[in-house]
C-alpha cells in the first residue's frame, strides 16, 4: 500500500515527508518540531502582549472619563481616546434595564456597552 505523502507542519519548511513509520508524524525532524513549537509559542506570546496592551489603553481611556465624570461616552470619543472595543474579555452576564447585558471589568471599573447606540456606558462606583 502507498503512503500519503505528507508535509512537515513547520512552517518555515513545509518539506514533504515521504518516509515516515508512524502516521502521528508531522514533522521531518526533531528540529523542525521544536521550531515549529518556538513560532507558535511566539505568535501566541504577541497576541498575549497585544491584549495586555490594548486592555491598559482601554483602563486608561475609561479613566479619563470618569475624571470628566462622564459615565456615558460614545464610541467616537473612546476611539480618540485610545480604546479598542475589539480587545475585551471575559464579560459577565447581568440583568440592566430587563436585558442581559455583557459587563466588562478592568481592574476596578466596570461598564458595558450598546452596539446599536454605540455607547458604552460605565457602572458608577
Ligand atoms: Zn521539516
């Protein structure tokens, strides 16, 4: 019986693997295997940097409007203020108004926001 001719999941290599005694194999070598591990282990540290980045912008842009005393803020305002509505994790569900509502937290302050009025609203202490 022939054997598929696979390619090594390295990225950087892509060889195909033509002589292989398992077909777990992914790799041609041990040093493809652990190159490939390094990039992904690489990639996924960026994505983690960039959160952590953007979730600090995001504290201190709603910072910023609570010294304004502005509890009620549109998404263009935000915007200019460094937040990025597209770096927000972990929601909780509550009830506001009958509705279901995701709310955020970053550190102490709490909001969440309205997609249709494109406004985020932040939770009093
Ligand atoms: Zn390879």
């Amino acid at each position: 019986m022939k054997k598929i001719i696979k390619q090594c999941k390295n990225p950087e290599c892509k060889d195909d693997i033509i002589d292989y005694k398992s077909s777990k194999r992914i790799y041609c070598n041990d040093s493809c295997r652990n190159r490939a591990g390094y990039l992904k282990r690489l990639v996924e540290n960026k994505e983690f940097d960039l959160v952590k980045k953007h979730t600090k912008l995001n504290y201190q842009a709603l910072e910023k409007c609570i010294e304004k005393s502005a509890f009620e803020v549109d998404f263009k305002t935000l915007n200019i203020l460094g937040f990025d509505i597209n770096y927000l994790t972990n929601p909780k569900l509550y009830k506001i108004d009958n509705e279901v509502t995701s709310v955020y937290s970053i550190k102490e302050i709490q909001f969440y926001y309205n997609k249709t009025k494109e406004i985020i609203t932040i939770i009093k202490q």
